[in-house]
C-alpha cells in the first residue's frame, strides 16, 4: 500500500539541487505576482479621485481598468505559444520590462486617451507574466507537490493586493497626486525583470506550434476548467475594481477606509490559499472547489444588502477565504494535472489559451458593473451578477475529472 494520497502520475521526489532551485522559484514567482497585483490595485481605490480628475463617467472609470485587461487577457493566448517559440525565459524578461515602462508612462499620461495608451502597454507587458510564471513552474515542480507550490507562489498576489489597496490612499494623501503611485512601483518592476535574467535558468525551447490551440478546444475537461476560472475571476473583479467605490460612494466609506475593507480578500485570501493549495494535494481539487465556488457567489449576493461594518467585515473575510485568490493554487494545480497529461507537447499554448479565457473576466466585468451603474444608479445589481455567475461557474466544474486520487 502506498502512502494515504498519491498524485495520479506523480514525478520522482526532486534532487536537492532542484529543490532549491525550486525553492527559488517560489520565491522569484511569488515576487513578481506581489508585483503585478500591486502595480494594477493600486489604482483601485484612486479610480474615484482619476474620475473627479479627469471629469470622466462611471463608464469611462471602468474602461481603466477593462483596457487593462483588453490587452492583458490576448497575451496570455498569444504568449503561451510565441513563448514556446522564443524561450519563455527570454519572453518573460522582455514582456516584464515593457510591463514597467508601461507603468512609468501612466505615471505621467496628461490626458484620458493617452492614460488608457499606457494602461494598454502595461497590461500587453504584464500579459506574459502567468505564462512565464506558471509554465517555468510546472515544469520544475512534481505534480504531487503543485498545489502547494501555487500556493506560495499566489500568495504574492495577495500581498500585492494587500499593500496596492492599503498604501494608495496613504500615498495620494502624502503627495496630493494620483500619479505618484505608479512612478514609485515603476522601479520594483523594472527591478523584477532584472532579477529573472540573472537567476532563472533557461528552459528549453520547443518550437512553434498551433497543436495547442486545437488541443485545448476539443478538450472538454479544460474548456470547463477555463470557463469555472472565468466565472470565479468575474466575481473577484466585480469586487476589487468596484469594491472601494461601492464604500466610498453606498457605505460613506474615506478613501483610505475603503481600501482596507477591500484588502480583506486577500488578507483572508493569503493563507486560505496556501492551505487550500495543500489540502487539494491530498483531498482533491474537485472536492474542494465544489464547496469554494457555492460560497464565494453567495457572497458577492450578501455584500451589497450588508450595513454593518461588523458583519460587512465577516463577509469579505469569507470571500477571502475561498474565492479568487484562495482558489487559484487549486486551479492551476488541477490545470497543471491536466495538461501535462493530456497534452505535454503544447504546455505553452494551452495554458495561454486557458489564461486568455479566464482572464477576460477582466476586461468584461468592470465595464459590465460599470455600465450597470449608470444604469441603475446603484452597484448593487453588479454585485448580484457577479455572484450569479460564479454560482453557475460551480455548476460547469462538475465535468471535469478528479485528478488526485486517495489510497
């Protein structure tokens, strides 16, 4: 009898060089995702101060954040197979610089065109990243220790949407301008990029191909996969790009108070998500996301009819504790299972094209809540959308297969 849980064709135990080399990757990815959520929340809380600014409608407040993801989202369907062809190291390096320069610009856009051109560069930058960070890593992680690696790893992004909400409000206080966020994180950015030249190791070339693109369309299991993710990403959208809003404008919440209410996702997300990570290794990633993805849209259908602060609080703690940002290791570790399978010569382009699917949440659900305001008046109706749409995203993981199985 084996061990009480095995990884259905788990890898050899690493090397001890490999382990800390593994190590170091965790590290290095898990910086860089701190980076990413860091440079795109900070914006956040200030969408209401860039809005008075630029005398901009709510519309127009949401298309910020909807062009970001326009060109972030593509990236990742196109990246995933150009970076099989380039050398995904040398892509991520590239893409992460233009990811910086993107962010200097926006520091300094006089104008709305001109703000959404460098929102656009940033986000056509930053676009590589999921690819370089999640292709290089399943790579070089055994299948029965993913889920926790993608839980260190997304704990970065929880620490960047932590300090991007808490520290954009203290920052526009202390400079009197909403541009002086984006020149600061410029720097650690482009410093990001510096580091994986100098420490990650080059991976293997392995050629351009097309394979993937139908591989992943005529797989069932993914597109279900990619459709739930796309589903728990809309959710999380709705309520981190309109979240501080909704307390500013509905709950009479300062700019600084509305974003940490906000930070409570990921302050709960942070943990949930590295346990979720583990427990999916040993009890399943099926089981587990068949309970996370019910509560979370129940949730975001709580959120909006809540008037304590306390109870407001218990609410956003929940969310955290299994929506985007706690299911994410579960996710890309059943992905991970998944692809390197049923379609090992194409990694790159299927987990672009399931990256681009998910992501696109991104572009459609701040515009969407945006134009649901005008609408309404009210975020209110955003809110149960998203909930909505998360409850049937749990509907669509019961196709895929369980792919960890107890002994």
């Amino acid at each position: 009898m084996k061990a009480s849980t095995a990884v259905m064709e788990a890898p050899a135990t690493p090397a001890p060089a490999d382990r800390a080399y593994i190590l170091r990757l965790l590290l290095l990815f898990c910086f860089g995702w701190a980076m990413v959520y860091l440079d795109r929340t900070v914006l956040y809380p200030l969408v209401p101060v860039v809005q008075r600014d630029l005398g901009l409608s709510a519309a127009q407040a949401g298309w910020i954040t909807s062009v970001y993801f326009l060109m972030y989202a593509p990236m990742h369907g196109l990246g995933g197979i150009l970076a099989d062809w380039a050398g995904v190291k040398r892509f991520l390096v590239l893409f992460m610089t233009l990811a910086g320069v993107g962010l200097a610009l926006l520091g300094v856009a006089p104008s709305y065109p001109l703000l959404l051109l460098a929102v656009a560069l940033h986000g056509l930058g930053i676009g590589c990243y999921y690819i370089g960070a999640y292709g290089i890593t399943m790579q070089a992680v055994p299948s029965h220790l993913r889920g926790r690696a993608a839980g260190v790893i997304n704990s970065g992004m929880s620490l960047g949407l932590v300090t991007g909400l808490l520290s954009a409000g203290p920052l526009y206080e202390a400079t009197g301008s909403w541009r002086a966020p984006f020149l600061m994180l410029a720097v650690p950015t482009l410093g990001a990029a510096l580091l994986y030249q100098a420490l990650l190791r080059p991976v293997p070339r392995q050629g351009f191909s097309l394979r993937g693109v139908g591989a992943f369309f005529r797989d069932r299991q993914l597109l279900c996969l990619a459709l739930a993710g796309f589903a728990v990403v809309y959710g999380y959208f709705v309520i981190l790009a309109w979240g501080p809003t909704f307390f500013q404008a509905e709950r009479g919440f300062s700019i600084v108070r509305s974003g940490a209410f906000t930070a409570l996702i990921a302050v709960f997300g942070l943990p949930s998500g590295i346990a979720l990570g583990r427990l999916s290794d040993r009890f399943g990633r099926k089981r587990l996301s068949l309970v996370a993805l019910p509560l979370g849209g129940l949730c975001l259908f709580v959120l909006p009819l809540v008037r304590s602060q306390t109870v407001l609080f218990l609410v956003l703690a929940c969310y955290g504790m299994v929506g985007k940002l706690a299911w994410d290791p579960v996710m890309f570790a059943w992905l991970g299972d998944r692809v390197t399978r049923a379609h090992p010569t194409a990694v790159g382009a299927v987990m672009g094209l399931f990256g681009f699917t998910i992501m696109m949440a991104g572009f459609v659900a701040p515009a969407v809540t945006g134009w649901i305001r005008d609408l309404t008046g009210s975020l209110t109706a955003g809110f149960y959308l998203g909930g909505a749409v998360v409850l049937a995203g749990a509907l669509l993981l019961l196709v895929p297969q369980e792919t960890v199985r107890r002994l």
